[in-house]
C-alpha cells in the first residue's frame, strides 16, 4: 500500500491579523514543492476570518471551489449575481470555468472558521456555476455523505471524476472507506481516527491507494476525497 501521513504542523501557517490560515498545499506564499496537491486535489486551506474581514473582490477561473463552513457565517457576491451567507453546516460549490469574480466577508461580531478546498476540473472554459446546500453530518451521523461528485449521488455537481464525502463518526465506531479511483486522502477536522495502524489527528490527513476502515477514537468529523489519478 501507497500511505502518507500529512501531519497538521506541517502544514504552511500564515498570520495576517485578520486570517490565520493552514495550508494543506503550496499556497500563495508558503511554498513547499513536496505538497503540491494529491491527483485533482489542490488546495485545502483551513481559515480562521475575524470579525468585520474577509476576502475583497478577486477572480478565479477553471477551478472548483468547495467551501465547508464549520463556525460561524461568511457572507458571499459574485459576478454571476449569487448573494449571501453561508452558514455553518452549509457547503458552498463555485465552478469558476470561463471566469468570475467574488468576494467572502465575515460581516459578523464573531469569527468564522471554514475549509476552502479547490480541486482542479476535468472540463476547461465552461460556464460558471454556483451551487449551496445544507449538510450537518452531525444530524445525520455514522455514515457518508456525498457533498459533491461527478453523478446524481453527489448533492452537488463536481468537475471531476471525484467524489467528496464527509462523516461525524462516535466514538469506538468504524467506517469502511472503499476505494473506486485511485487514492483515498481523508483529513480531520475534529477528533481522532485510526486508519490501516495509523492515528489521524485534527488538521492531520492520510493518503493511501487501497480499500480500508476508518475507527473513531474519539468522535470525529472528517472529509474523505475518492480521487483519480
């Protein structure tokens, strides 16, 4: 079996007042040539935002964007015309495409805490789309659920012959992981998991190329991502 263990401290950190941030990979300017993304997987950014912060008006093209709030709301625009919050326990899929441009502002007394996640598509130059939805794993927990992915047992419609799944698990439960394209790359966002022997922390992921289990040790939140090569 194909593993590796990506420790949370390894991660980039950068402390801007306003954002402190850890990065899985390569990102603006914390550079690291051995993390440059897994397959399609690009970014996973872990962002803390103050409050009355965020993000002004940028671009963004031929790019997924999956945005997972954990805490807290951030409010977003964009050039397609989708405005508002994104809550936590909401997911947010903006596929850039041709182009767009928006702007996430934390416009609220406390901060938020969100995952950014880009994952590069496999269709160049379409159209921009936008799409949200409302999944608490925690309402729902001990099993998968599709947040995005290429087919209709995905809640929203990804780019990329991948899927993006994720689980609250309690804790001495298992979950299979079953592997459908090449690398399995699953990242905690709360608690602790053990994989294949392995113990998998907060901020800590684990990339491996066959079929396995997932045990809570403590309950647990993770993101799973079923990646092609």
């Amino acid at each position: 079996m194909n593993t590796f263990l990506h420790r949370s401290e390894d991660r980039g950190h950068v402390e801007a007042g306003w954002l402190n941030t850890r990065h899985s990979f390569s990102f603006g300017s914390w550079y690291n040539p051995k993390l440059m993304g897994f397959g399609p997987l690009r970014v996973i950014n872990d962002d803390h935002i103050a409050a009355h912060n965020g993000f002004g008006t940028h671009g963004h093209d031929n790019m997924e964007i999956l945005t997972c709030v954990l805490s807290g709301a951030i409010s977003h625009k964009d050039s397609m015309g989708n405005a508002g919050d994104i809550k936590a326990g909401e997911w947010q899929l903006m596929s850039a495409g041709t182009g767009v441009r928006h702007s996430e502002i934390n416009q609220y007394d406390q901060d938020v805490h969100l995952l950014q996640i880009w994952i590069i598509p496999n269709e160049q130059n379409a159209l921009p789309t936008y799409q949200q939805i409302q999944l608490d794993p925690h309402d729902a927990p001990n099993q998968w659920h599709v947040i995005a992915g290429p087919n209709s047992n995905a809640q929203m419609h990804l780019r990329q012959d991948a899927e993006v799944k994720t689980a609250v698990i309690h804790e001495g439960l298992e979950l299979p992981i079953e592997l459908t394209k090449k690398f399995n790359y699953v990242h905690v966002i709360e608690g602790e998991i053990e994989i294949a022997g392995q113990i998998v922390k907060p901020g800590d992921a684990y990339m491996f190329d066959e079929s396995s289990k997932l045990k809570a040790l403590s309950q647990a939140q993770v993101i799973w991502f079923d990646l092609p090569a």
